[in-house]
C-alpha cells in the first residue's frame, strides 16, 4: 500500500528533516516488499512548489530513499509508492505538482479511458504525462478547480464525485497542499488515513516532531512550541491524538490550522471494487507483504 504523508506547520516556514525510508537496513530484507518510488514536496518562499522525488527500481536507488534531506516550508507532503498502474519511471512517480499544488494519492481507479476522455472534454488531457490513475485524478482536480473559480475544496469536491459516480473504484485516499492549505481524503473505508492536531507543545511535554514509521520518518525541532497538523497513512508515534477519518470525509487545514471536516460524498462508489477485482501488480501494491507499521503505536481515537 502506498504511504502517505502531510504536515501543515501553520503560516510560518519550519525547517522539518526526512527519511522516505526508514531505516536503512531494511532495503536489502528479502521479506520486504520494495517500493516502485519515492517523493516529497515542499513550496519555496513565495508558494512555487518544489519536488524531490525518484523511481526506486529494485533498490538501485537505496541512496535516495533513505538519505536525510532537510526542507523548509510551511506545508510538506511525501509519498512512497506501490506501483497499480504505470512503470517505475519518473513520470509516474508521486507526488505531482500542477498550479502551484501539490499532489499524492493511494488507491486503484479503473477504466482510464474514461477519465482521459473526460479530460478532453474539459480541455486538461495535456496535464497528464504519466501512465497513472493518480495523476488523471489529479488532472480532474486541477481542470474542476479552474471550472469552479479557483475553489480548490468545490473543484476536489467536483472531480471526486464524478469519478465514484462513472468509474470503478477500490480506494481513493489522497492529500494534496498549496503553501497554505492542506486537504486529505478517505474513500472509501478501504484503507485507512488518520489526522493528528498537535498544539503548541506537542502533546503537552514540549517535544519535536517525531513521526516515523518503517517508510517514512519526519523530525523538526521547530515544531516543540509551534502547533502542526499531520496526515498519514497510519499513525506514526504513541500520540493518543491520532484520529481515523472517517470514510468518506474531506479535511482541510487553513493557513490558520483550521480544520473543516465535511462528507460529500456517497458512502460507496457506484462500482466498487474488490480485491478480488484487481489485477496481480495492482492487489500487490494495496496489501504489499511487509506494511510498514509504526514503530511506536498509542491508542488511537476513531
């Protein structure tokens, strides 16, 4: 299963340091199953989007994926990759930027040529350059949002819809950033994704940012005394704060860490689909063998 990850330190830059694979070691474990590819995306001072990301193809990039890169912004998402559709290339590898956001998905949709034939029709074919069902999704997000005036959460809202109402489905979690603001989804129940709300102080003991699971890892300093949202795939230390979204639930963070939590959408796809439904590589890449579980895991609130 892909891994997801988001921060939203609020509306000033912090400096957070990365691992997209953590630890080391555990890239040769014949056990493992290897990510297709690794990523992670920041903004620059005045919001440009700016991406660090790499195709791990059988671990001859091990350097990559697990060196520290330490990042500045004031809104971070990184993804680790478990290929459903598309080749370990850099075209198809997450996350993926367009209009000044920023973009990762995990899940599986089918009948691609649906959705291309949609993106023509809404004049947006040309923003997809990978062979991928996360980057159409995106495309669609991007071409609703420019329909809806700019308004990212009706565009998101707009292309989500269309897609769970005309296409198979058998998940769709995705997180998505601006250097302002930050939206995640659950849909449907298939896979989880929890939100953690950090005040200043962390938890109340004045510590860092220290999230780590066995694929990706974030640590910042700067984050003892300043409040901070996470988005994961899982949580990712013993903080008792970790939230389950609920399926179907569209979260977005302001720039004032404002959270709105809405569900509009219905609670299942129109064809969904089973794991029974999935080809080989794709049923792989959502129940990969080893999944990177929490290193350290708390009691969660659902």
């Amino acid at each position: 299963m892909c891994r997801l990850f988001a921060l939203h330190a609020g509306a000033e830059r912090v400096a957070a340091t990365f691992w997209l694979v953590d630890a080391a070691d555990s890239l040769s474990a014949q056990s493992h199953r290897n990510p297709d590819g690794a990523g992670i995306g920041v903004f620059t001072p005045d919001g440009t989007p700016v991406v660090d990301k790499q195709p791990l193809a059988a671990w001859q990039d091990d350097e990559f994926a697990s060196a520290a890169r330490t990042l500045r912004s004031s809104t971070f998402v990184a993804h680790v990759r478990y290929a459903s559709t598309g080749a370990r290339t850099l075209a198809n590898t997450h996350p993926f930027t367009e209009c000044r956001r920023v973009f990762a998905h995990n899940g599986v949709l089918a009948d691609l040529p649906s959705i291309d034939a949609r993106l023509r029709a809404r004049g947006a074919g040309h923003l997809v350059h990978g062979d991928t069902d996360s980057e159409r999704l995106f495309a669609m997000i991007t071409a609703e949002t420019a329909r809806c005036g700019g308004d990212v959460t009706a565009g998101l809202t707009a292309a989500v819809a269309w897609v769970i109402d005309q296409v198979p489905v058998y998940a769709l979690n995705l997180v998505m950033a601006t250097a302002t603001d930050l939206w995640a989804l659950r849909y449907p129940d298939t896979h989880e994704l929890y939100v953690l709300e950090r005040p200043p102080g962390g938890t109340g003991h004045g510590r860092p940012l220290e999230a780590r699971t066995t694929r990706i890892h974030a640590r910042s300093q700067h984050l003892v005394s300043r409040p901070a949202v996470v988005v994961a795939s899982e949580p990712m230390d013993d903080d008792p704060g970790w939230r389950l979204l609920d399926p179907g639930e569209l979260l977005h963070v302001d720039a004032a860490l404002r959270l709105t939590s809405t569900g509009p959408f219905r609670s299942t796809p129109r064809h969904l689909l089973r794991r029974s439904d999935l080809t080989p590589d794709a049923e792989a890449s959502q129940h990969p063998q080893h999944p990177g579980l929490p290193t350290h895991r708390g009691p969660v609130r659902r």
